[in-house]
C-alpha cells in the first residue's frame, strides 16, 4: 500500500508543487491523508514478535517540519525489535545532545527533507562529537534529499534510502544481521 500507491502519490504531489500546479495548502492535505493511511497501517507494520534489541534516537533536523517519512522510518525500526524514541521535527543539534547524553542509544537516525536542511545534519554530527559522544553512538541519515554519498562525505555511519532499508541497515550497523 505504501510503496505502489503512497509514496509515489506523495511524489506527484512533490512534482505539481515545483511546477505550480498546486501549493502548500494541497500538499498539507497530502500529508493528511497519507498520515491517515499510516495510523490503519500502523498496527500491521509494528507486528514482528522481535525481542528488543537496542536504543534509537531518531529526529527530523533543525528547520524542517516533514515527518511522514520519519515516523515511517521510526515504525519500521520499532517492528524491528528497536526502543525508538522520536524527538519530532525541527530538531536542533543541542537537543539530539541532550537526548543522547539521557537515553544513550546505540544509534541515532537523522532524516531531513530539505536541502536547506541538510547542512543540519553534519552540525548534529559535529555537536555530537565536541560532547565527545561521537564515538558511543553509530549515526545513520536519510530523506528525500539525502545521498549516500552526502552522507558519506558528512561523517555519518550509514544511509538508507527508505524505511525498510532503514531498519536492516539500523541491523546490519550494530552486528544484528
Ligand atoms: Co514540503 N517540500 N515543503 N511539505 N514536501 C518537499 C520536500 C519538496 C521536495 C517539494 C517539491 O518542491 N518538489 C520541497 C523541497 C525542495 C528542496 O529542498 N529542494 C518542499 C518544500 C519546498 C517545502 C516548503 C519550503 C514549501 C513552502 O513553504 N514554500 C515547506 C518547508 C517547511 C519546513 O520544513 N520548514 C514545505 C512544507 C510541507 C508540508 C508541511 C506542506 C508537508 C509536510 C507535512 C509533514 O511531513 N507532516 C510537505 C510535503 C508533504 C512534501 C512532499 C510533497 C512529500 C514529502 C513526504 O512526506 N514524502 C515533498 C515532495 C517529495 O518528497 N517528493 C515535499 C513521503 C515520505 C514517505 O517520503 O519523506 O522521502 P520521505 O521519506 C522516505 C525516505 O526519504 C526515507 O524513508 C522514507 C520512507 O520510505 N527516509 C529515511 C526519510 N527519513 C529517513 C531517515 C533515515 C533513513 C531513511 O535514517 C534515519
């Protein structure tokens, strides 16, 4: 449902508003309607039987308010067997901080959707590190936007490209493979 129908309606979406055939107020109707789906999904996606395998902080960075593809991320990662706790959006990098210095997760997933945004996640990276947290945490980022290579060249741990891909990736980052 969300991969054949969803996300690719949420595509064209994206393509009406950078041609001016629809605005802000169709794209929040948009992410309504698909938040919609994703709560009756919901239930189905959380059933794993998993063990809980481990801590995951995950946030939408400073200045960015898309959430849909986090929250489907943090579902995915949750029906992997993984405690997530969700900072939401606009995140700054002295909040992820915070959270890692209370929780002390295993991994810290960053998602932005903005390329206005994106600089936001090596500023996280690079509060993290002169916290001297850095070396405790694997750091793994994704979102429209977001590259492989970016992430690559940002200092992160990994990337993914959607959010299956996200909770083997989260898996395979900590030996849980
Ligand atoms: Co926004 N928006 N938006 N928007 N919006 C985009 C991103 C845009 C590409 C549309 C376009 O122009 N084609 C464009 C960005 C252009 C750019 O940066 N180059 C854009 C813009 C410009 C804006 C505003 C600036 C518009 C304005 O106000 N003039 C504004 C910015 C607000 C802000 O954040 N400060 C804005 C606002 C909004 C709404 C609030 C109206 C709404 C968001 C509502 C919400 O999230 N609650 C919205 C929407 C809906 C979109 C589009 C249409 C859809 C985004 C979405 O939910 N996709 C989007 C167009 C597009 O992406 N094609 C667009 C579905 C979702 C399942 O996919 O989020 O990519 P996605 O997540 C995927 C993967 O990326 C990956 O897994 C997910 C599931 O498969 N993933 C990760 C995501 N995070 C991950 C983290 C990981 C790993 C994988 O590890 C941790």
């Amino acid at each position: 449902i969300l991969n054949d129908a969803c996300i690719p309606a949420m595509s064209e979406v994206g393509c009406m508003f950078e041609e001016g055939q629809v605005f802000v107020p169709e794209m929040l109707i948009a992410a309504r309607a698909m938040q919609g789906v994703v709560d009756i999904l919901r239930p189905h996606l959380l059933k794993s039987g998993a063990k809980p395998v481990g801590t995951i902080i995950i946030g939408t960075v400073a200045g960015d308010m898309h959430d849909i593809g986090k929250n489907l991320v943090g579902m995915m990662l949750e029906g992997n067997g993984f405690a997530v706790i969700d900072l939401g959006v606009d995140v700054a990098p002295a909040k992820f901080v915070a959270a890692v210095q209370e929780h002390q997760p295993a991994l810290v997933g960053m998602s932005a959707l903005l390329t206005t945004t994106m600089p936001g996640i090596k500023l996280t990276i690079d509060a993290l590190d002169k916290a001297g947290l850095r070396g405790s945490v694997k750091i793994m980022v994704g979102g429209a936007p977001v590259t492989e290579e970016f992430a690559r060249t940002i200092g992160a741990d990994g990337f993914a490209p959607d959010a299956g891909g996200a909770a083997r990736h989260a898996r395979a980052l900590l030996g849980l493979t």
